[in-house]
C-alpha cells in the first residue's frame, strides 16, 4: 500500500503540472489605428497583473495570457481600450484627441469633456512637442480660443503677456495662475536690468502631459481669489502600467529675425541731414561739422565708411534640444523620469540661453486603499542678457548711430566716438548674467476609505532661486569709477499643504454624483539682496570683492499667506443633466484687516440635448450640449502691503530715522471679477464638432492710488474704485477631413472676439491720463490718446495736426494747424485685439505626417514712441528709416512726410503719425515627419524612429510698418514699441528614437 500511494502521489504531482502549463496560453496580436495602420510602441497589460507586452514596429505583439483575462491597450495619444483575451487578436485604438471622453484637468480633480459644464481649453504634448521655442508659452500660441500669448520681444528671456477673454484689471496683476501638478507657481519678474524675465522659463515642454486653461468662473472659482485672469493647470507625464520605454529628442536648429527695418545709408544719410541743415539753419555747415564728429579721421566725402549698424545688432540664432524619458511601470508601482538640455544663442547680438531640467514622478500603490508618490523636478536656466529697451547699450537702439561712423576700427576695438554710446563697447567691456534655479516637489499620499470616497494629502514646495550678475569694466560706456560690479541674490518660496475628500459614486444607474471638499495652506516668503561694488584695480577683476569701495547694498524680506477651504459638487442625472456648484473661500494677509476673507461661488449647468430619444443615435447630429454658468472671482495681485501703513526708514547725518512712506487702509481687498458664460457644443456626422459660447465679466473694486489732502501727511491712498467690463464670442471648430486607411486630415479652428470696457473711474469718473493712453470711461482700457496728425501742408512742408478742440456746439474742431500745441488729444485706437484666430491643419499619410497653424490678431495699434526720433525727416541727427526720403521738398508736394528741418521739430509731437496698426496672420509653426520603417529598426532594438523638421514664424502677413506686430517696449508701457526687437523665425531638425 505504501508503495501505491507513493505512485499515486507523483501521479497527482504530473497531472497538475500540466494542468498548471494547460492554462497557460500565448496569445499573439496586432495594434493598428482605426485606419490599419500599425502602432508601434504601444503597452499591452493583463489586467490585474504584471504580465505585459509591447507591440512592435509593425503593430504585432504577443503576450502571457488566458481566455477570460482582459487586455489592457494604451498608447499615448489614443483612447486606453480593454478587450477579452481571443486566439487571435486585432486591436484598433482610436485618436484621444476631440474625443468626448477625453478627460480634462479641473482643480483638484479630473472631468469628461462630454459632462463639462466649464470653458476649459486644452492641449496636449503632441501639440507642443517639438515646436522649437525657449518657452512654454510660446508653444501654444493659436492652439487656445480666448486665450492671447504674447512675448515682450525677441529676446530669449523675453517676458510674456497672457491674456485670457481679455483685459481685466487696470492697475493690479493681469497675468494667470499657473499651476504645475497641483503647486501654485512663483511667477514673479525678478529682473533688475529693467527688462522682465520669463520665469516659466524654467520648465521644458518635454515633461509636460497637457495644460488645461480654466477661462471662465465655474472652473476657476475653485481658486477663487487668484482666478480672475484665469488659471493655467500644467499637467506632467506619468509611467503607464506595461512595459518600460525609453525615448530621445535630438534637434539642431537656426533662426533669424522676422523682419529687418531699411535705415538710410551713408549716401541717403548726407543728402538728407545736408538738405536739413540748409532748411533749418540756412546752411550745411552745421550738418559738415556732425559728418566729421561721426566720420573719426575717416574720409565720409568719399564714402570710406557706410557701417549697417542694424546688422550689428542682429545675428544668426542658434538652438539645440536634447531629451530623454524612462517610464513604464506595474499594477502596482509607475515611473516617469525625464531630463532635457536647451542651448539657445538669440537673434540678438549677446543674448543667449543654457537650461538643464531634470524630472521624476513616481506612485506606489502600497494596498488596494493606499497609494502614495512623488513628483520632483529641477532645473538651471542661465541667460546672457542685454539692456532694456530703453537703454542706450540695448543693441537695438545702434540703429539710431550714423552710417558714417566705424562700429569697430581696424584693431577691432570697438568706436567710442559715436552719436550715442556705441553698444559694442558694452558688450566688450561689460556683462550681465542672470542664473535661475527652480526646485519644484509633491509628495502624496491617497487613502480610500471606501470605494466611493477617497482622501488625498498633498505636500508641496516651489523654490525660484535667482542670481544676477552684472559688471563694467573701465572702458564701458558712462563708466566713471574704473569698474563697478553688482550682483543680487533672490529667492522666492512657496509652500503649500493640502487635504481633501472626493466622493464619487453612481445612484440607480442613473444619479452621478461627484463632490471635493477641502483646504489649503499656502505660505509664501521672498528674501531679497543686492551689493554694489566700485574703483577696481584692472578689468580682471569681475566681482564685487574686486572693488575698493562698497557703494551701495540693499536688502528686504518679505511674505504673505493664503488659507482656503474649497467645495465642489457636480450631479449628472441620466447622463442628459448636469448641474455643478462650487465655492471657495480665501484669507489673505495682502488684505486689509476688515476684509481679511472673501468668498468666491460659481453655479453651472449643461443639457446634453443628444441623450434625448428624439436625439438619440441619430446618425447627422451626433451630440448637442447646452451649457451655461456664473461665478465670482477675485484678483489678489495688489502686491503685499498695499493695505499697509508703512514706514521707511530715513537716516540723515549717519542718524537713523523714520519717515512715512504709504497711508494705511484696512477695507482694502481683492478685485472682484462677476462672469458669465452661454455655450453650445454639437458635433455632426462623428466628424465635425463645435463649440460656441458667449461671456462677459464685470470686475468692479479695481485698485486705484487715490489723491489725499496734503494736511493728511500722505499724497495719496490705495481704494478699490472703479470697474470694466470683458465680454466676447469663442468659436471653436474641429474637423475630420479625410478619415480613410490611407490618409487622414483633420482640422482645428478657434476664433475669439473681446472688448475689454471701462465701466467707472475713481474720483467721480475723471479720467486717467498717461503719456500715450487714457483709461476713460466709455472706452476700451488702457486707448491710445493722441493728438491727430493731418499730414503736410503742400505749400510749404509744415506738419499738420487737427484741432480737435471742442466747440459751443459740442462738436470738436477738425480744422488743421501747424502748431503742435493748438491741437487737443483724442482717443485714437485699442491696443489690444479685438479679434484672434488660430487654425491647425494635421495631415498623416502613410508614414508621413505634417502639420501647420496659422494664428492672427486684428483690431490693435502699436505706438512706436521711438518714432519722433527715427522717422522724423531728419529732426536730429539719428538714423532715419527709408520712408523719410519722401519728405516735401517743393511747394505742391503731395506727401505725408514733412519737410526736412534739422532742430525744427517739423512733425515729431507725439501724435498717431507714429501710430500703426498691428493686425497680422502668421505661419507660427509647421512640422514634417517621416517615420522609419523595415527590419533594420527592429533589429537595433527600436521600436519608432521619425525624423522631422519644424518651423517657427515662417511667414507673417502685415501692413505694419516696425518692426513687428507682435513686438513691444519690454520697460514700460501698453502696446509701445520702443527699439524692441522682433521674435525669431527658427527652423530645426530633429530626430525622435522610442525603444
């Protein structure tokens, strides 16, 4: 018997052997769009294990698995799909992108597009990556209804204006929130040199997943007092469950300026300024006298020297991009490192950019309730930086040098005897660098306390460290100490601690209920110090400890903090009927004492009329949604003490003192911004969708530096008074062209309106006037206010201007005169857009693809306020643009140029003759790839190469005449050029690896 059962027992063991290899089984496959073509690269993952797989270049794949389990497919791009296991498996992934089911980022949280009651726009990585800019921001412009993207100017630290539906704040901050995974970023310019920094600069397109904008209140009251410019959500790349990849950009890329304005040369510069010095002073002796001051020893009667000072400035653009990512992941632990290197050399003669980010996201789910992980991210950004615009060493401003002078003499040192300070001086004796480090980190833990309700705890920290370097040797322009160094050091932090709870369940199959509810700490403090040192030994010497005497230093701290607590409750009944409530109150130590809090609503509501049996599966109008909402926010971007009482301190005679600096107010608080928004959204024929809504916002308490009596001891005090008023139209229009095996097209079109109105005015609606602008009520904010140029007068070559003045009747004046101080300014134009439109084209043809936007602004002007020097018929002796020689000389002339006097102030009053309008349409990006294919790919381990190149602001369509629509003084001012540079035009190539 025992030897029976011993046989018995290894017969037991046999059969379940096999019995286990029995239930094992290989399951092979193949991935392709829903036009067949293959998929390479995308993860497959039994559900509820580790086992997974990844399909080749030609789509096929074959993987551990049983009939019955569920197959996970994803690829990045596409709609995540879950298929039963079969003996022979074709897999279809469709595009992700337009889809109903795309889900969206909210605030603390996530939501289905097709249920969306909110204004929310969006792109994702495939359309940003590989577009060849420096910034982020740069990369979505046109790809975002309602939403304008301006860079200052073309210098790669240039600054940038984001509007979103509009101007709404005059005197307060205008700009976004920006949010990154949840952190509230530091967005503050922390230049000293007079020209804004971009601090976003800091993060690199090759880590980011998808930006969502919040544009109106029902998706942006959930920030509450920072909404009211809109909030920006960033979204980093995350490991998906399956196998690991590896993937690597590489692109090379050149770039020049848009657009180069024609100056006189050395010929067309004497025979106007000689013509103008007969004119003015009645001979040439005094313009002779100048063409020798110019000339220095060199023989300008024989032309010897005709520098292009223009070209000087200019120079050919550089860029390189390198990145890689590592992600992938379990069912239980998910990866995605990154890391990317930028070398941007400008447009602009010295300016150049280095910046190295590195990134890790990690999750771990430690039980089926528990998961916690961590993003952290670094980055250093260090730039070569030039002068403002403003600055006579701002390398633009050399086109105001004659033609006649050398720019370097034959030694190669360069001219110091120039009509203004010669900037190639500067940049051989001086420098100023500017060194950015951004740590940025979450980590997080997420507990479900049962299956419908989960509570998140989110710790995070943003750190903008920022150092800025600067230094003149002796020979540098205006140097009066042998050498001066300087050098700051500022660091702002923000901390922020989070806890909520989110309940998500559905009721009877029909009543969807989602809630968030919770609070936030955030904390923020910025230290700030600055040294200036002078009288060095010798140029080798380049930091501050190298000069003798200590000449000035300053230091400052300070803080504010924020504590909130937030809601929000979205009900879905049927699928057909959305209602969503959200609030959000906020505290705040920027505040005066009595309005310490604020609280901040927003109620929205959408019908999805397509659910309705008369609607349903109805093969032409495949979905219809109604949508409409209200909210208020608030605009807490008045700086930290402008409800502060303050004192400065004043030392006299190496005595310490006090003075009084600022008038307390303790009712001071927020701007408030009330919003509205009606949409619709359909789609036809599951190839078209649109979606259209109207909005307007009313933002009332704007902040005003107010006039107080002298005997109240300050001149005057910080009120909330005043409002205006944004409304306009967003369209948005995606198409599926061709759909077929072959080939596909689709295509994107969105189109804004805005008028951004002033409401009331301070001091019983008086208007506020600045150099050029006017804030008044009845008109758009910040209008250009100038006094009218009529042209020339053809009998003898006067400027002319309208009276404008006002007459018994009401009426204004419009006769002309010739005396500039006789004519009354008027409101003369907008500067910004009263329209905008972007339209993205995406053809893929076999493994081909291409894709273009074009973008346009129209209805703005550009005031350029350098213009009274460089277009003036030679006034003075700076350089003048080609234009000038249609000046009047003869009576009867017919020109809109006046006659040349040298020192007559002919025309150069500040006036609309140097008013333009900036309407434009601009290729801003195109982008051909070719993907590889054959054995050889396979056979190196990849799983995709595509090879590509890509442009940037290829082709611009203007009658503007500077030097760019989208240019701007970066100083000062509202819609001025002022010697701003124009942006770049880069074209790259570039490679793409995934294994």
């Amino acid at each position: 018997m025992k030897i029976k059962f011993k046989h018995f027992l290894s017969l037991l063991i046999v059969l379940s052997v096999q019995l286990t290899f029995a239930q094992e089984s290989t399951v092979s496959g193949k991935v392709t769009d829903m036009g067949g073509l293959p998929v390479p690269g995308a993860n497959i993952v039994v559900k509820g294990t580790t086992i997974s797989a990844q399909t080749g270049f030609d789509g096929d794949f074959t993987i551990n698995a049983k009939k019955g389990q569920i197959l996970i497919v994803s690829f990045i791009g596409m709609k995540t799909v879950e298929i039963p296991v079969s003996a022979s498996m074709l897999i279809k992934l469709s595009d992700a992108s337009n889809q109903l089911e795309t889900v969206v980022v909210v605030g603390y949280g996530t939501q289905s597009k097709k249920k969306l009651t909110d204004n929310i726009a969006r792109v994702t990585a495939k359309d940003i990556q590989q577009i060849p800019v420096s910034n982020v921001q740069n990369a979505l412009v046109g790809k975002l209804a309602g939403v304008q993207i301006t860079q200052t100017n073309g210098k790669v630290d240039g600054g940038i204006n984001i509007r979103v539906r509009g101007a709404a704040s005059i005197s307060a901050g205008t700009q976004p929130l920006y949010v990154l995974d949840g952190i509230p970023l530091v967005t503050t310019n922390e230049s000293s040199n007079g020209a804004p920094t971009n601090p976003l600069l800091t993060l690199s397109p090759n880590e980011i997943e998808s930006i969502d904008v919040l544009k109106d209140a029902s998706s942006a009251a959930i920030y509450g007092a920072r909404g009211a410019n809109g909030v920006v959500l960033i979204t980093t790349k995350r490991g998906k469950e399956g196998k690991g990849t590896f993937s690597i950009n590489l692109s090379q890329g050149v770039s020049q300026a848009t657009n180069k304005r024609k100056w006189l040369n050395a010929d067309q510069y004497i025979e106007l300024f000689t013509e103008a010095s007969i004119n003015g002073l009645g001979d040439a002796a005094e313009a002779e006298d100048a063409f020798d001051s110019f000339a220095v020893g060199t023989d300008w009667r024989n032309r010897e020297v005709d520098t292009d000072w223009q070209d000087t400035a200019f120079q050919d653009g550089f860029n390189t991009d390198a990145d890689f990512s590592v992600s992938g992941g379990d069912a239980n632990t998910r990866y995605f490192f990154s890391g990317a290197y930028n070398n941007t050399t400008g447009i602009i003669n010295s300016n150049a950019l280095e910046r190295v980010t590195a990134r890790t996201n990690v999750s771990h789910k430690l039980s089926d309730r528990f998961t916690a992980g961590m993003n952290l991210s670094f980055s250093r950004s260090e730039i070569s930086r030039v002068q403002d615009d403003n600055s006579f060493t701002t390398p633009l401003q050399a086109v105001a040098q004659s033609p006649l002078s050398p720019d370097r003499f034959e030694d190669g040192t360069a001219n110091p005897n120039t009509l203004y300070a010669n900037y190639l001086l500067a940049i051989d004796n001086s420098f100023w660098k500017t060194l950015m480090r951004r740590v940025t980190g979450k980590v997080y833990g997420e507990f479900k306390i049962i299956p419908s309700l989960k509570a998140n705890s989110d710790f995070s920290y943003d750190l903008l460290s920022q150092t800025e370097d600067a230094w003149y040797g002796k020979d540098s322009p205006f140097m009066a100490t042998d050498g001066e160094a300087y050098a700051t050091s500022v660091n702002n932090e923000t901390y922020i601690f989070s806890n909520y709870l989110t309940f998500d369940k559905t009721f009877g199959e029909k009543h969807d209920i989602n809630a968030v509810a919770g609070m936030e700490f955030n904390k923020f403090n910025r230290r700030f110090q600055s040294v200036t040192s002078i009288y060095f030994p010798n140029d080798s010497f380049q930091t501050v400890d190298g000069g003798a005497e200590v000449s000035a230093g300053s230091g400052n701290e300070t803080d504010y903090t924020f504590v909130s607590q937030f809601g929000r409750i979205t009900y879905s009944f049927d699928d057909k009927y959305i209602f969503k409530a959200s609030i959000r109150r906020d505290g705040s130590s920027r505040f005066g004492k009595n309005e310490r809090f604020g609280t901040f609503p927003a109620f929205s509501a959408g019908w999805i009329i397509s659910e309705e049996s008369f609607l349903k599966d109805n093969a032409t109008l495949t979905f219809l949604k109604l949508k409409g909402s209200w909210g208020k926010l608030g605009n807490a971007e008045l700086g930290n003490f402008a409800s502060r009482q303050l004192y400065g301190s004043n030392p006299y005679n190496l005595k310490s003192g006090l003075s009084f600096t600022q008038a307390g107010n303790d009712n001071l608080t927020w701007e408030k911004s009330t919003q509205i928004d009606f949409g619709v959204e359909f789609g036809l024929l599951n190839r078209i969708s649109v979606e259209a809504d109207y909005y307007k916002k009313n933002t009332d308490g704007l902040l005003f530096s107010v006039p107080l009596a002298l005997s109240s001891g300050a001149t005057s005090i910080n009120q909330n008074i005043g409002e205006v008023q944004s409304s306009g139209v967003e369209f948005t229009l995606n198409t599926k062209n061709i759909d077929s095996d072959k080939l596909k097209w689709n295509t994107s079109l969105n189109i804004t309106t805005n008028q951004s109105e002033v409401i009331s005015m301070p001091n019983n609606n008086k208007d506020i006037i600045g150099t050029f602008t006017i804030n008044r009520v009845g008109e758009n904010i910040s209008s250009f206010f100038l006094a009218e140029y009529a042209g020339v007068d053809p009998a003898n070559g006067d400027a002319l201007y309208v009276k404008n003045t006002l007459l018994a009747d009401g009426s204004l004046d419009k006769s002309t005169t010739n005396d500039y101080a006789e004519a009354s300014r008027v409101v003369s134009g907008n500067p910004f857009p009263t329209l905008m439109a972007g339209m993205t084209n995406t053809i893929n043809y076999k493994g081909i693809d291409f894709s273009f936007t074009f973008q346009g602004e129209w209805g703005a002007s550009i005031y350029n306020s350098a213009g009274k020097y460089q277009s003036v018929a030679a006034d003075y002796f700076d350089n003048q643009t080609v234009d000038q020689l249609d000046r009047w000389q003869n009576p009867g002339d017919i020109t809109n140029v006046p006659q040349a006097r040298l020192y007559g102030s002919n025309g150069t009053g500040e006036s609309t003759r140097f008013l333009d309008k900036s309407d434009f349409v601009r290729l801003r990006n195109l982008t051909i790839g070719y993907s590889l294919s054959g054995n050889a790919i396979k056979e190196l381990g990849m799983s995709s190469v595509r090879l590509y190149a890509t442009g940037v602001n290829l082709l611009t369509f203007t009658n503007y005449s500077g030097y760019d629509p989208e240019a701007r003084r970066d100083d000062t001012g509202i819609g001025e050029e002022f010697y701003s540079a124009p942006p770049a035009r880069t074209i790259a190539l570039g490679v793409n690896i995934n294994f």
